[in-house]
C-alpha cells in the first residue's frame, strides 16, 4: 500500500522536529513569549461574531499546497494579511509547513508585527513541543488534526496549548473522527472538506459531519473547497455555521473577492 499524503507528511514533520529539539530549548520559547506582548484571543473573537450573528472568515496565507501546487509565485505574506486586514477578515490562518506547504514560522511573526490580528499557525502538530515553539512566534491558536495522531496524542497537544492559553481548533474529516473530536470540549471544531489522504475536496462533507457535532458548546467552522460566496451563505443557512477557513478561492483572487461581501 502506497503511503498517502498526509502520511509523507508527518514522516517528515516528525524528522525536522527531531533536529529542533536538540538546537532550541524549552526555556527559550518560554522566555520568547514572556517577551511578546501581541498575543490575541482567537477563539473569543469568533465567539464575539456569533454572539453578535455575523460570519467569521480565517482567511489562509500559504505559497503552495499539493493539492494546488504553487498558488502564488511572487508570495509576501504581509501583503495578503494587509488585504485581509483591510477586507475586514476576522482571524489569519498562516501554513508553516516548511517541505510541502512552502511555509515558515518567521511568517508568524512579521505578520503579528504589523497586522492586529489573531493567528492560526496552520501546520502538523505531532509534538507538544511545537506548541510552545509556535507561541514564541506569535500564534495564538494551533490545529490538531485528528486524522494524522492518536487520542493520546491529540490530548497531549490540547492540554499544552490549553497551558499556554492558546485557542485549538480540532480537525476532522469523518463521522469517526467527529464523534472523537467531542472530547475536546473548549475546542473550536473545524471539518475539513479535503480528504488529506487522497487530497480530493466535497463540500458534503460539512453536512454529513455536521450533525454529530451539532451540540457542541464551541464553534464548528466549514474548512477548504468553498469556492464563492453563495457556496458559503447556504453552508451557513443548512448548518447554522457561522465561520469558514478559506484559502484557495481568495488567494487566487485576492482584489476584488466577493466572499469577503459577507462580512
């Protein structure tokens, strides 16, 4: 059986936090965040959204995906977060995957300079060290992406973030891995609509996942394939979700996106 994509990645997430670990040490990150004043409280600026019945978008900066390839040629990732920020986008999701992704945590951290923004650090959690390494460079929330760690390990990764008063979003695919994700009661649930297996994206998937999570006591947010505003509305309309991670669709039209209308 021929390993899958998520697989390929973890592989080799797993080998570069290796070497991290022997050059950077706890108590660095430690005395990095005790230095950084910018951190903002994710989860609370969406639940304000909800409360006050408006959408969230976390809008994604990323360079390629391997399902996309290269997506932008020339990428500065302060100049899409500064369209973001003007087109009044709720929180940032930054891709930090160096191999396959193209991304790196220094993004992090000259966006949180300039731009007044919560940040997701989008990237493949798979050791509780990188929770503090991502703090120490500006994130505010991580992801737990449930179809690439165990439960053990996935409650590993919440708890550390819960320490260090980050906000988690949890991810699934799958009605398993939904009804898996209920554990994790002060987490943000995201379904993702790319299998990242096979990499393929059906936006049914929201619905079908949906109703395992429907009483959960914190937000549910609708991830990847939503391709225009109408799509998002009705997402919103059939689930009463109120927040959508979107990447693609705005990069690739990042002037004049009529998603952004709904905010």
């Amino acid at each position: 059986m021929s390993e899958n994509t998520l697989d390929k990645i973890i592989k080799k997430k797993i080998e570069k936090i290796d070497l991290l670990k022997k050059s950077t040490s706890l108590k660095l990150l430690i005395e990095k965040i005790d230095e950084n004043k910018l951190f903002i409280n994710f989860k609370a600026k969406i639940k304000n959204n909800i409360k006050n019945k408006k959408i969230s978008i976390i809008a994604e900066i990323k360079k390629a995906s391997p399902s996309a390839g290269i997506i932008i040629k020339e990428y500065n990732p302060m100049e899409i977060a500064e369209i973001y920020y003007k087109n009044k986008t709720t929180c940032l999701s930054i891709l930090t995957e160096e191999d396959f992704f193209l991304g790196n945590l220094m993004h992090v951290s000259k966006v949180k300079e300039k731009i007044n923004l919560p940040i997701l650090c989008k990237d493949f959690f798979i050791d509780k060290f990188q929770v503090p390494l991502a703090k120490s460079y500006g994130a505010d929330a991580i992801l737990i992406i449930l179809a690439g760690v165990s439960d053990d390990l996935a409650l590993e990764l919440y708890e550390e973030a819960l320490k260090f008063d980050m906000s988690v979003i949890v991810e699934v695919h799958t009605v398993e891995e939904a009804k898996r994700a209920l554990n994790f009661k002060e987490a943000l649930i995201g379904i993702n609509n790319r299998n990242l297996k096979t990499l393929k994206t059906d936006i049914n998937t929201t619905y079908d996942v949906h109703d395992i999570l429907v009483n959960h006591s914190e937000p549910l947010i609708s991830e990847s394939g939503i391709k225009t505003k109408e799509e998002l509305l009705k997402i919103s309309k059939n689930t009463n979700i109120k927040t959508f991670l979107i990447g693609e669709s705005l990069l690739k039209n990042l002037d004049k996106n009529s998603i952004f209308s709904v905010l």
